[in-house]
C-alpha cells in the first residue's frame, strides 16, 4: 500500500483559468501545522457581513494588532508574563499568537472591538458597482 505525501493539483490547472491563487492557498493550508490558539468563532450575519470572535483573555488593547493585507486578516497578541510569580496553578494560557485568516475578495474589516476577553471583528463584503450582476436586455440588432 503506498502512502501519499503530497498533493499534486498541477493537473486541475489546466481546466482553470485565474484561480492559480485558489490552488497555492489550498496546498499551503493542507501543509501548514494546525494551531488552535486562540479559539475562535466565524458568524455570518448575513451575506455580505460577518464577524470573527476570538477568546483573547488576559490581552488588552495595546497587546493586540490587527492588519489586513489584501486578502489576509492578521491577527497577533504578545503578552507579558511576569517572571516574578510563582504560579502553584497555570492554567491559563499566557502565549504570544498570531492568527491568520483569508478572507473573500472585496471583504474589509469594518471595526475591531475588545470586551470581556472577546475581541470581535466586523467585516462586509461590499462588491465594485462593476462587477455586481447586471439584468442584459434582450432587443433586436438593426442592420
């Protein structure tokens, strides 16, 4: 029985034309090392609005930064642990993280806000004029 260790999609790009990015972002999910931290929910409000909720506790504002380049929301805490404790019980977890998601074309973040550990991110999809569906009507061509 051979074992497969890797994903070959080269064949699929030949049937597709643009979507190159779509491949390379599946591969280097499959590949990436899963990290569960922080949790996290996604909530769509409704088709064009979402928020992301992560359980950020023990972080306040200025241990957070939030950037969005193109198509990729980046979401890192530093915290800073004090050496000077003796903790008889750690069961909070205290780590630095950075969480990244992709996000659709044309989705922005909307606002960022922190209350009771839950830093919530809104974001809207909101399409160019251009590129929403237009009705085409059906007439005659006059020669």
């Amino acid at each position: 029985m051979t074992k497969l260790t890797t994903l070959d999609l080269h064949p699929l790009y030949r049937n597709a034309i643009g979507v190159d990015r779509l491949f390379d972002r599946l591969i280097n999910n499959i590949e990436a090392p899963q990290n569960n931290y922080p949790p996290y929910n996604i909530v769509q409000v409704n088709e064009d609005e979402y928020f992301i909720e992560l359980a950020v506790a023990g972080l306040d504002e200025e241990d957070l930064e939030i950037t969005q380049d193109q198509n990729t929301l980046v979401i890192t805490g530093a915290i800073n642990v004090s050496e000077d404790l003796n903790y008889l019980h750690k069961g909070i977890a205290g780590r630095n993280f950075r969480r990244e998601f992709t996000l659709a074309d044309h989705v922005e973040v909307v606002s960022a806000d922190l209350k009771k550990g839950i830093l919530l991110i809104q974001l809207k999809r909101e399409l160019p004029e251009a590129m929403k569906p237009k009705t085409i009507a059906i007439g005659h061509v006059s020669e």
